[in-house]
C-alpha cells in the first residue's frame, strides 16, 4: 500500500515536472541558431521575462529579448542552454558546436626574455595579465556590439585564432587572435563602439594594450601597441582612432593582434568581422 501510495506521488511529480517544462518552453522559447562553431559569439533571443544561464552564468537579457554568449576553442560537441520562465519552470536547450582544425604556427625572433622569463619577471606578468582578464569581467548593459564590427587595421593577416604556438622552438598556449601585420604607427581603429575598460602603454608581455567593453561581456583587447591614444573610462565609436600599430612587448614584427572575449572565454575575431578575412 505504502509503494503504491509513493509510486502515484512520484508520478505526480513527474508529470508537475514536464507540464512545467512544457510550461516554459512555451512562454520561453529561445531563438537559438541550430548549430555553431568553436571560437564564435552567438546571439539569441528569447522573452525577456525570462531567464537564461550558460555555463554557470545568468546572461544578460536585452529588453527586446537579445542575448550573446560565448563558445570557447575547445567547447564541446554541445552547449547547453538553462531556460526558466517567470513561474520558475525550466528546460534545457541545447545547440551543436562543430569543431575545427587548429594550424601550427612557428614564430621565431621573439625576446626569449619572454618566451622563458625570469621568476621575478613572471611574477610581474602574472599580477599584469590579472589587471586585463579584471578590465573584462566587466557587464554592462549597453549594446555596442550589435552593430557589427569592421577590421581594426590595413594590412595583412599574419596570425589566426586557436593556432598551436612555437615560439623560438618552445611550444606555448595557442594563439587567441587575430593578428594585422603593418608598418609601426599605421593607425589602430575601434571595430566597434563600446568604452576603454583597459589602457596601458608598457606592459611586459604584451606592451601596449588597450581593452574596449561592447556590453553584455563582450570585449575587444588590443596589444603590441606602439602609442595609445584613449583613456579608462572614454567613450569610442566605430572607425575611431585609439592608437597605432607596433611590436612592443613579446612581437617579432609591427602588427596589431586583436583578440575578443566574452567574459574569460577567448573568441575568434575573425568570425565577427564581415566579410572574413
């Protein structure tokens, strides 16, 4: 009697459970592309009353229901979406993510001070980095980037996202950008608006660096800098100047390499600009 009894309430929960899931999936169905790629931004949309995590992040939801979250270069064969409606109710969604095949790049000619730095030097560039990855926890509500984003500079593409690094014979992290070979001082612009979270002229591996927040977590860093132009805080629109190209910090040659992240996830520039490179 007692398991008959716990059989019928557990049923019952059962069926609570997916009328509530069918529940928010009506009132909060998501506008999600079917399939994407590691490295890519991905912009959605859902009811704004509702709510939408990702990897352990409630994301921003725009007023008109638009949302971006980020796929890194290893992201798995599925992302997985949590949708909850305003009664509390969720389900799951998820979409595909293709993978790719990465490029193995040989890079000499760089400072080996930089490829193997001393302790104290390491020291410095751990406290450095941790300045930046800060600059780009940033999230506000504003939506620069969904006004497209253009090239940051003239010139040739000299480096690709996710590629393996070698440098000076020594395998390092991959290569989370993309890199625009030009003469040092050509002018560095904004792909797209937002407003300098980041801005440092000398930093040890990367020399001049600047970061620009499009909003909802989205961000743009600049580094190899041999000028910067703009200060923390400044508003910068699209095609406007923040600096100039150089090969300061860890560079063999003037380029300008531009990286993007949502949050900590390093994107693939070159998936955002139209046409591609």
């Amino acid at each position: 009697m007692l398991r008959a009894a716990g059989l019928l309430v557990a049923a019952l929960a059962g069926a609570a459970a997916a009328r509530g899931a069918v529940a928010a999936d009506d009132a909060c169905a998501l506008d999600l592309p079917t399939a994407s790629t590691q490295g890519a931004l991905v912009v959605a949309r859902v009811d704004p009353r509702c709510r939408v995590d990702y990897a352990g992040r409630a994301l921003r939801i725009a007023d008109d229901g638009a949302f971006v979250f980020g796929l890194g270069r290893d992201a798995h064969a599925m992302a997985a979406l949590t949708v909850r409606d305003p009664a509390g109710h969720a389900y799951t969604r998820t979409l595909a993510v293709a993978p790719r095949e990465w490029r193995v790049e040989k890079v000499d000619g760089v400072p080996q001070s930089t490829v193997t730095p001393a302790p104290d030097i390491a020291a410095r560039i751990a406290l450095e980095q941790a300045r930046v990855a800060q600059a780009r926890q940033r999230d506000d509500a504003r939506e620069d980037f969904r006004f497209g984003f253009a090239r940051p500079a003239k010139g040739r593409i000299s480096g690709v996202y996710g590629s393996q690094r070698i440098l000076n014979g020594t395998p390092k992290d991959p290569h989370f950008g993309l890199d625009i070979a030009a003469a040092a001082g050509t002018p560095a612009i904004a792909p797209a608006a937002g407003i300098v979270s980041f801005a440092d002229p000398a930093l040890y591996l990367t020399g001049g660096t600047v970061v620009i927040d499009h909003g909802h977590g989205l961000s743009s860093t600049f580094i190899h800098l041999s000028r910067v132009d703009v200060d923390v805080g400044q508003r910068i629109e699209q095609g406007q100047r923040f600096g100039a190209i150089g090969m300061t910090g860890r560079a063999s040659g003037p380029h300008l390499h531009w990286g993007m992240n949502w949050f900590d996830v390093r994107l693939d520039p070159g998936l955002v600009v139209q046409p591609p490179p």
